[in-house]
C-alpha cells in the first residue's frame, strides 16, 4: 500500500463497508456540533468573549493543551476557522510561558478562567499544537502575530528540540542522544501515546531547516521504539515506557500506576492506524494492529473495558474511558487487514458520543476515530 503522502488517496472506511457517504458525513458534523455547541452534559468547547474560547477537560475540570490542541486538529480538519483561532488564540494568551525555566512552552493545564494550575508542560499538546498550525497555514494561509501559524509552528517546535543549549535553562522534549519524546522534559522516560511519527514526517518538511534532519530523524525512531514497546502477541503497551520499551513501573508515588494497558496507551493503537495510512511506512503496522483487534474481539471479548497488563493479563477493575476503546480499537483498521477489522468498525459506528463527567478524553478520541475512518483526517499540504 502507497500512503496518502504518495497517492494522495484517504480512505472512507465506512463507506468501504457498505455505510452511506451521506449518513456518514452527517454523523461527523453532528459528532463536532455536538462537542462544539452540543447541550451541558454533551460540549467540551466554550466561546469566550469575541474571539477567544477554550476545550474542558470535563472529568477534571480543567483546560489541558491535549484538548487545546486536539480541538483545533478537529476544526481544522473540518474547516472550522473561527473555533480554531478562538482555541489558538485562548492557549496563547494563558497558556504560554514566557518567562521561567519553561519558557517558550505551554502550562498543561490551567483553571477554566486562564489562571495557571502548573508550570510545567505536556509534549503531546506542542506536537499537535505544531501540526495543527501548519496544516492551517497551508488550507487558510497565515495571518499577523500569532495568526502567522507557520512561523509560530517552526518557532515552538524549535525550543522543543533545543531548549537550554545556548543558557543550560529548562530541558528539551526530545531527548537528544536517541530523538524519543519525553513524558515530560525533566524525566528519562516516554509514553508510547506520544510517538506520532506521521507527524514527524511532515515537521521534517515544514520545521526550520536546521531542524528538519532531527525529526527525520525522530520519525524513524519513534517508528522503531514503537515495535519495542507494543507486546508481540496483544499489540497492548503500557502507559509510560523506558526508552527501550520496557513498562515503567517506578514513580508511582508521583505519577500513579502506568505499566498498564490504560486510559493514555488507548491512543498509541489509533497513531499507528493513522501513521499507516498517512505513510504506510512498515508492515508491521498491519501486524501490531491485526493482534490487538484478536485480542479484544477474540481473547476478551467480555471484559473488553478492562483494566489489561501489557501481556493481556486482565487485572480486577473497569476502565475509566470504555468508549475510548471501542473508538481506538475501530481506527486500527485503516492498518488491520485481518478478520475483525470490520466488527471494531461496527461497533464503533453503532456506539454513541459519550455523555457525563468522563465524556472529554472518550469523545475527543471518538472524533478523531470517525475523522479518520470517514477519510477526513488529511494532511494539508
């Protein structure tokens, strides 16, 4: 298979499988306008004032550059420029630092009226913060100030990689002797979810070009750690990993547990979907996607919102975000090719947005699910 960086072609799964077109573009638009402007107990999203407007963590009560970011991924992807400057513009003008150790990155978190809960930042909201910007200078073309979305892209994902080189301040969130992406710049571990490596791909074409060899780079890494860090026979990984892929079980007095199959290693089956069908770099890809659908639709198939060790150990207790799984399992099949690709795509167009204090982190990986297997979650070039 040619990916879609070469053929140019994204795949409608659903309608692969027999779903209407118009059925299917309906859901997607309903899906958004739901989160968007959808009734209490259904929206994540919130306009502030004239311009400005944010995305709620709403199990934790909090906004997070992950659901920054990953709303503004979504109103790109459908073309929804006022929602994405409003969400640009309300991280830039709260959420970034610009003084202190962390300089030149975003707090992760932060109370619903801008005041700061941490100064410290989250990889995984700069790297989808930088792709959303490109991608918007390429369909919408850049603005002024921080509408100037190329240049404000190429300037954070510089500080990312070479943050305290010149001063000894702070720490970059890649980690330089290897180009793995760190849990968080003062640490020496990884969290599987965080390796985009389609991402990479196109940084290593838009980034400064001093830059562009680190994340070529980074890419092939990060493509590499991922066999490392995904079970052979489950396809499962752990939450946070050594850099070798090995389940990282300390810290647990700081961070929790995280050498399990939990609410963030939901993501990293979806990135490899997505990876594959944007680049279709190695087959493996297919393999790691096929064990984990065999797992869940054929092993347990009963316990299928468990708590899993990595081995497919079922451990006592329910998963916290249930349809987050049925929604990653589904965006497997843009890389699976085996026999129950089509019954986690079922499931998961048959599966309703999810309503309550957990909704957030289900329903942002629920739109991402039904924007890539609608073929809707495309790179612009």
């Amino acid at each position: 298979m040619n990916g879609a960086i070469k053929s140019g072609y994204y795949r409608n799964v659903f309608t692969e499988l027999g779903y209407k077109e118009e059925d299917v573009t309906k859901k997607v638009e309903d899906s958004f306008q739901t989160l968007f402007y959808g009734l209490p107990e259904e929206r994540i999203y919130y306009p502030v004032g004239e311009d400005l407007g944010y995305i709620v963590d709403t199990g934790n009560h909090d906004v997070r550059t992950e659901g920054m970011s990953y709303g503004m991924m979504m109103c790109l992807q459908l073309d929804k420029k006022e929602e994405f400057d409003r969400l640009w513009k309300w991280a830039k003008t709260y959420m970034f630092m610009d003084s202190g150790v962390n300089k030149g990155y975003f707090a992760w978190s932060c109370k619903t009226d801008g005041t700061k809960n941490s100064y410290g930042p989250a990889p995984d909201g700069e790297e989808y913060f930088a792709l959303a910007l490109f991608f918007a200078s390429n369909r919408w073309g850049d603005g002024n100030g921080i509408f100037e979305y190329s240049k404000q892209a190429r300037e954070l994902l510089h500080e990312c990689i070479h943050k305290g080189e010149e001063d000894g301040i702070g720490e970059p969130m890649w980690e330089p002797s290897n180009y793995l992406i760190k849990f968080i710049p003062n640490c020496n571990f990884t969290d599987p979810s965080y390796h985009l490596p389609h991402f990479y791909g196109l940084f290593a074409l838009w980034a400064y070009e001093e830059d562009r060899e680190f994340f070529k780079k980074a890419a092939e890494a990060s493509r590499s750690y991922l066999k490392l860090a995904c079970h052979e026979k489950t396809g499962l990984c752990a939450e946070y990993t050594e850099y070798d892929g090995t389940a990282h079980s300390g810290d647990q007095e700081i961070f929790g547990r995280h050498d399990w199959y939990y609410s963030d290693a939901y993501r990293t089956i979806a990135n490899i979907g997505l990876d594959y069908l944007w680049f279709a770099a190695d087959e493996w890809q297919v393999t790691c996607a096929n064990h984990l659908q065999q797992f869940f639709c054929e092993t347990v198939k009963e316990h299928a919102s468990g708590i899993y060790q990595v081995d497919g150990t079922i451990i006592k207790g329910e998963a916290l975000h249930p349809v987050a799984i049925i929604a990653t399992n589904a965006q497997a099949s843009l890389a699976a090719n085996g026999p129950f690709a089509k019954e986690c795509v079922d499931k998961f167009y048959h599966t309703e947005l999810r309503t309550g204090d957990r909704r957030y982190y289900d329903n942002c990986l629920y739109m991402f699910a039904l924007l890539a297997l609608s073929g809707k979650y495309r790179m612009w070039m």
